[in-house]
C-alpha cells in the first residue's frame, strides 16, 4: 500500500514471498521456503503491492495485495492491463515441492475488472491492511482511499485517506472466488486502525496510525475483546497516557507507543527470544532501510530502532539502480519463519513510465535475516 505510508497510485509489486502453512513449525527452513516460491506474473496478474500474510492452515496463506494490474492470461504487458485497486492471493507449499499461488479479483477475465474489495465507485477504493483469522472468518481493516483535490493521473502520490472501514469473510476458508464478504465503516480519517493486528490474550490489538497530515502522526494501540471482534467500532478501548485501557476512540489523550507515522507495518512474537519485534521502513522518506524496535510486551515501551536492512535497489553502487526508486511496504511473516525473520517489500517509482515499462522494476522481494536482539 504506501510507501510514505500508503500505498502509491500507480505502483506495482515487487514481492516475492514464502508460504508455507500455519504449522508453528515449518517443514522446511525459511530459506528454502524463500527459494521454492515467488508471485509470479500470470493468471492476468502483473503486479501489485502492500502483502499482509494471513495464515489458514493446511499449508495455505491468503494474502492481501494493493493496487494491481489486472488483464487478460498470457499478458505481459503492464499497458494493456486495468490497475484494480487490491487483489487476493492464496499460495499453498507443500515440502519440497514447489509453492503455488492463485489470484483473485472481481471481473476476472473479462474487460472491466473490478478491485477484490470494491466499493462500487471509481471515487473512492480501498488499499487492505492486516488481517485477522478466527475460526473461519476473516477480517480485514480496509483504507479508504481519495484522489487528492487537482492530483493529476501522472502524480503517484495523488491520493489522501479517508478513514477505515472493517470487512468480514464469514467463509475464509472457501476460495475467495466464493467468498461472502460485508463491510462497515471503522474510524474516520485522523485514525487508520489496522497497520498490524495481533492477538493477545482475551484481545486483539490493532496498531493504529494517529495521522496529523500528510506523511506525520504516531502510532497507538488500541484493542477490542476477542468476543467482541465482528463489531470492533462499538467496542475500542485505547491505550491511554497514564498507561490504562479507556473505552472508545481516543482524543488526544492516546499514548504515543512509537513516535513515527507507519500505516504499514507488522509487529509480531518471536518465540526464540520472547521478544515482540516491530518492523517498518526508516523514518525518513523516501527511506533507504528498514528498521527494527523489540519489546517485552505487544504494546511497549519499545527500544530504539536499529537498522536490519538495507533496499539494495537504493544503492547507487547496483546496476539496479535508479535515481527514482523507492521501496517500502516491510512485513513479516511468521508462519515461513524458522529461528529467523522472513521480510517481504516492494519498490516503486516516482516515474510511473518507468513502473509501466519494467516489468523488473517491481518484481517480489523476500529476505531472511536474523532476529533482532
């Protein structure tokens, strides 16, 4: 979804990206997950960005992807495609063979695709954030998403948000194709709920982007009871600045838990070191790294970010390189890992030709790298 925080106009995927089931320990290691399985192009599917994982068993991950050239099977040409605004893919791996994945999206193989999620308008669209599996139902935090005011359709970064709203998939583990989806409005635009969500205990905590314009804000946690998850808008509490819970939205009152606006992002246990770890880009923008904090508990304090990685596109030294490349959307991805971190990202550019014409430009990306200490 964004970079500098939400997922630019005309971007398209370069994710590559592991799946193995929700087992918590994987049949093979991270790296040989890394190697058997990328998104690759077909199916009508030339790209896309953003790539929450969601695990659901039996070897199977559904992940949610932005903005995404749709056309028709065998093409290979971004200009001959329909950029629909999220898709949905499901990947299965199986030990030692090698993983597949299948895309999803509304209208598919016929002229006027429609985004997976679709708000019925071409005004408004929805980017997905993270999502949560309980039993058979799925949620997603969904962006909404605006042209900006006078943006022009050359102006990646031509688009504001508009607050969130909440979808639930009462069958998520049908194939998306036959999945029964509603949506319902969430938080209005200065709260983006959603950029990770985790269980823990009797609630699950939604890390949520508090926005103060463009590109700046902080991050706050709020939570919802287990129970109570089908309608988390009638039941937030937040995590206040004298450090307790208080039911509803917060109003300036909210403790700042990472002073960095991040509407993507992934927070997640690692079990190896009982330490949460925190990932996102660096705090600038356009940002050549991706940092990690770690904490003892989901919701801090948090150490000081340290620098895990840095986007080889950005390098001047890579023959890769390109003066308007950027890349973002860090996540990880527990159910591949194995005594490590599995990362996806993409890259993008400021040049939507250079998007449009590449097709190497965005391909996946999926790292493995050592868990923070």
């Amino acid at each position: 979804m964004n970079s500098h925080n939400a997922s630019a106009v005309l971007i398209i995927l370069a994710l590559a990206v592991l799946v193995t089931g929700a087992s918590p320990e994987p049949a093979s290691s991270a790296k040989d997950v890394a190697a058997r399985l990328n998104f690759p192009y077909g199916q009508g599917w030339l790209g896309a960005d953003d790539a929450y994982s969601v695990p659901i068993g039996q070897g199977k991950s559904v992940w949610l992807f932005g903005d995404t050239f749709a056309g028709d099977v065998g093409n290979k040409d971004r200009n001959k495609t329909t950029m629909v605004r999220n898709s949905v893919g499901v990947t299965t791996c199986i030990t030692d063979k090698p993983c597949t994945i299948q895309y999803f999206w509304k209208n598919q193989k016929t002229p006027k695709p429609r985004s997976f999620f679709d708000t019925g308008t071409d005004e408004e669209w929805y980017w997905p954030m993270d999502g949560y599996l309980d039993g058979d139902k799925l949620y997603v935090s969904l962006m909404i998403v605006r042209n900006k005011p006078g943006a022009g359709p050359s102006d990646a970064f031509g688009f504001e948000i508009d607050g969130t709203r909440w979808a639930t998939v009462s069958n998520a583990l049908a194939s998306p194709d036959e999945w029964k989806i509603s949506i319902k409005d969430l938080t209005k635009k200065e709260l983006w709920p959603g950029s990770s969500i985790v269980r823990d205990g009797d609630f699950v905590l939604f890390y949520t982007q508090a926005s103060q314009g463009e590109g700046k804000g902080y991050m706050i946690v709020m939570r919802v009871p287990v129970n109570k998850i089908d309608s988390p808008e009638k039941n937030f509490e937040y995590l206040g600045n004298d450090g307790k819970w208080h039911a509803g939205l917060p109003h300036g009152d909210a403790q700042h838990v990472i002073d960095q606006a991040i509407s993507e992002m992934s927070v997640r246990y690692h079990p190896s070191t009982k330490k949460w770890v925190a990932i996102s880009p660096g705090i600038e923008f356009p940002s050549k790294r991706v940092i990690a904090r770690t904490a003892d508990s989901p919701i801090g304090p948090w150490s000081q970010p340290q620098d895990i990685f840095e986007f080889p596109e950005m390098k001047a030294a890579n023959p890769i390189y390109d003066k308007d490349t950027f890349c973002y959307a860090t996540k990880e991805h527990t159910e591949f890992e194995d005594g490590n971190v599995v990362m996806t990202y993409a890259c993008n550019s400021s040049v939507i030709a250079k998007v449009m014409n590449t097709l190497e430009l965005y391909r996946p990306q999926v790292v493995v790298l050592d868990v923070p200490k």
